[in-house]
C-alpha cells in the first residue's frame, strides 16, 4: 500500500471508529449507549486488527479483505448519517472509497 493509500485508508478507520462509538452511544439510553458506543468500536477494531491491518495475523483472501475493509468504512459513514451529521457522513464515504481505491492501485502496481 501506498502513502496516500495507506494515510487516506488510516483517516478513515479513525473516522469509522469516531462514527460508530457516536452512534452507539446517541442510539441507546443509559449503560447500554455505553455498552455499545465503547463495545462496538473495540469489536470493530479487534476484526481489523486479526483480519484486515497490513500486520494481519489471519488475512483472508485479498477480494474478500477488500469487500470487508469498505463495507466497515462505510459503515462508518452510515453511523454518522444515522446521528444526524450528513457531511461527516459523506466526508467518511469519500474517504473511505478514495483511500480503498489508492490502496487498490497501489498493490496493482506492486504486481508484475
């Protein structure tokens, strides 16, 4: 992966980790927003760090890493439209699909 990719890729991780703990904790009321908005971000982060980090411990096949990296970020993008917040939302989609896509030609490029 590239700098550009590997960067764009990083700001929107961070962005879907923001997103989903901010839904979790506005969707729910009481010790179960906490729960959520703190549990989901850490599941979440746990399946990316065994499956999808460039360090994987366990990656899965290279189209089935790429499908699960943009339906996470997207997801991310789905959580901020959810509270309410459609720029961040869009912003997250942006990133989410560019950086997948750098990341994409990168490793084309690496082949030969």
């Amino acid at each position: 992966m590239n700098r550009a990719g590997g960067a764009t890729v990083f700001l929107a991780e961070l962005g879907m980790y923001v997103g989903l703990a901010w839904w979790g904790l506005a969707a729910y009321q009481g010790a179960m927003s906490w729960v959520v908005g703190i549990g989901l971000p850490v599941v979440v982060m746990a399946i990316w760090a065994v499956f999808l980090s460039p360090r994987a411990t366990m990656p899965p096949p290279e189209s089935a890493q790429t499908s699960v990296r943009i339906g996470l970020l997207l997801l991310g993008a789905v959580a901020f439209w959810a509270v309410g917040m459609p720029i961040l939302a869009i912003a997250q989609a942006i990133l989410a699909v560019v950086g997948t896509g750098l990341a994409l030609r990168a490793r084309g490029a690496d082949r030969p």
